[in-house]
C-alpha cells in the first residue's frame, strides 16, 4: 500500500528560521509570516493546501510556503519563497 506524501514548511514548523537582509538598509528582515494569512480574517484558519490551491501562486505545484518579509527600518517589505520538506 502506497502511503500519501506530505510536505511542510520547515520555517512554520519551527525546524529553521529565516535570514535575510533587506534590499535597501542591509538590516535583517523580520519574518511576518505566511502570505496567505493576510488575505482576509479568516485565511490563517483555512486549510494551507486550499488556501495554497487559490492563492494564485505556483506554492502547492512546487511544494513551497511563501513567507512575507519586513525592514522594521526603511519599512520595505518582500516575499520569499521557502522549500517545504517531505514528512
């Protein structure tokens, strides 16, 4: 019997953390979270393969969890793609 593949963000899950510098002060960016819990009030509570299914990103195809990042400094925001890993 074949057993179903499942993937997880390791940043979300707490196994690592993000670490990036912002594009215009070089100060560290802080990590806000997933993209798709922005979208309306109720999005952090949607299921993440449903939201990933009609966000309209390639996130469910290349099993990848996007992240919004932010310069508590300059105030620039950008988004980062993270690689899921197999569970």
């Amino acid at each position: 019997m074949s057993r179903k593949v499942s993937y997880a963000c390791p940043v979300c899950n707490g196994f690592s953390k993000l670490s990036y510098f912002c594009s215009r002060c070089h100060q560290p960016l802080t990590d806000g979270g997933r993209l798709f819990d922005y979208f309306l009030d109720y999005s952090p509570y949607r299921p993440i393969d449903d939201a990933k299914m009609t966000d309209g990103l390639l996130d469910y195809t290349n099993h990848t969890c996007p992240h919004v990042l932010h310069c508590p400094h300059c105030d620039y925001q950008q988004t980062v793609m993270v690689k899921e890993i197999q569970t």
